[in-house]
C-alpha cells in the first residue's frame, strides 16, 4: 500500500505533471504527498571555483547570490506545490533542502513507498538549464520505486511491462503489482525482447503472465525477436499506444563507475510516457 509519495520538484513544466501523477495516486490511497526542493549546492561550488587569490572576493559574492537565489526559488517551487495540492482534499507537506539533489532524494526515499520526477530535472535553479545527471543518478541508487513522467499527462490504462528475466525486471513487476499505483482495472501486456528463437523467452512469459493473473491483473504476452532492445520497447509502447512503461533499472560496468544500462538511459531520455522504474 502506497502511504507517502515524494514529489521532486523543479523549474520544468513537467514538475506540475508529475504532481498530477502523485496527487492522483495519492486520493486512491489516502497517501500524503511530499514536495522537496533541493538547493544544489554542490552545482553553486562547482560554478564559483577558479580564479587566484584576488577573485575570492569576488567567488564569495557570487556564492552568497547564487544561494540567495536558489532559496527563493526553492520557496517559490514548493509554495505552488502547496497551492496546486490544497485545491484538492490531498494530505501534503512541503520541504526545502540544501545539498546535492540526488543525494538528499535517495534519503528521502528511504521514508517514502514512491517518488515521482519528471524525466528532465534541473536542480540548479540559478541556472535551470544546466544538465545535471539527477534522474541517472536517482534511479540507480533509490531503494524505492520511481514514476518518471515527461510534460504530457495522461490516464493510465494500458500498461506495457518490460520484463527480460532479470532480477531487476522481476523485482519491478513485483513492486508494480504490490503497490497498484494505478489500480488493477489495466490492460498489461508483457513483452520479452530476445536475440534469437529462446524457449526461455516463452517461459519467462508464461511465468509472468500466470503471476500477474494471479494478483488480478488481465495479461497479455509478447515474444519478440530484435537485437535493440530500447528501440523496441518504444516502438511497441507506440504501436500499443500504452500510458505506462514497467521496467527494471539496468546498470553495466565501466572501469570507473557503475552506469545506467543503455535501455534504461535511452528510455530515460526518449520515453514520451512515463516510466515506473525499480532496480
């Protein structure tokens, strides 16, 4: 059961759909909706540094503004959070935070059952623009689940799970079917995404299907030979017109890091639908 829902909110036009998203699963629960601006202070740091001993003055200065600003823009975000939720009979709270954006979210998540983003966040308010990799980073390392919606609003009702036998496709679908965001009246199909003919593909589809149905929600599945998987999803989310991509959170490797999969990155970046995300 969904009890609190956090609500990161942002200079883009696709903060007041996300609270759209949340305010609407909210009623269904009787949920309390939390807004959190974070003041990025490491982005004002990071915008300041350079120049010798005699621009310290000057870096001073332009760090106290560049916060000054960030605050009042903080303020200014969650005081219409706050209006946009009283129109409604929705419980809610507002927060301002000061420190690395993804960082204080995935604390706050720890004391959260959903967060809801849009897909494109700024958190650097003073410069709203600037890329800052927040939703990369908050989906890989957020322990709860993620809505990551884009500037349309729609109803959902058809809903396209992902699921290519990984522990991160299965655990994605289980927090899909145990929180019901949306309810159970959906029509699902289940896609798996394979290279080449793959008895395992027909199982891990039967497997899904018997498991959905089995928590009451009307299944349908789909084998699909292609070798770009993350083209495919959005093709098919297309060609199904579906209003929601369930999908589990795909990292690689790299010599330096851990990074989003490139499935996950490239819906991330192209998905017009949200996406629900858990790793």
């Amino acid at each position: 059961m969904i009890r609190r829902i956090l609500v990161a909110l942002d200079l883009d036009s696709d903060t007041t759909v996300a609270t759209r998203y949340a305010l609407e699963i909210a009623r269904r629960f009787g949920a309390r909706v939390t807004g959190v601006a974070v003041v990025d202070m490491g982005s004002i740091e990071a915008s300041v540094k350079g120049g010798g001993i005699g621009s310290m003055y000057y870096a001073e200065k332009l760090r106290e503004n560049l916060t000054t600003e960030a605050r009042e823009k903080a303020l200014l975000l969650t005081e219409s959070f706050r209006k946009m939720v009283e129109a409604t009979d929705v419980k809610h709270t507002e927060v301002v935070e000061e420190g690395v954006p993804f960082q204080r979210i995935v604390e706050d998540m720890k004391y959260h059952d959903l967060l809801v983003v849009g897909n494109d966040p700024h958190f650097f308010y003073s410069h709203p623009k600037q890329q800052t990799h927040t939703i990369a980073r908050i989906v890989q390392n957020t322990i709860g689940p993620s809505l990551v919606v884009s500037n349309e609003y729609r109803e959902v009702k058809r809903v396209l799970i992902a699921n290519d036998g990984t522990n991160e496709s299965a655990r994605a679908v289980r927090r899909f079917i145990h929180l019901e965001p949306f309810g159970k009246d959906l029509e699902i199909k289940v896609i798996n995404i394979h290279d080449a003919d793959s008895p395992e593909s027909e199982l891990i589809l039967q497997m899904s299907k018997s498991y959905l149905e089995e928590h009451g929600f009307t299944t349908e599945v789909l084998s699909v030979v292609d070798s770009d998987p993350k083209t495919c999803i959005l093709q098919h989310s297309q060609s199904h017109e579906v209003d929601l991509i369930v999908m589990g959170a795909h990292t690689k490797k790299t010599f330096t890091a851990e990074k989003l999969g490139d499935a996950t990155s490239h819906l991330l970046d192209h998905s017009e639908i949200p996406l629900f995300i858990d790793h």
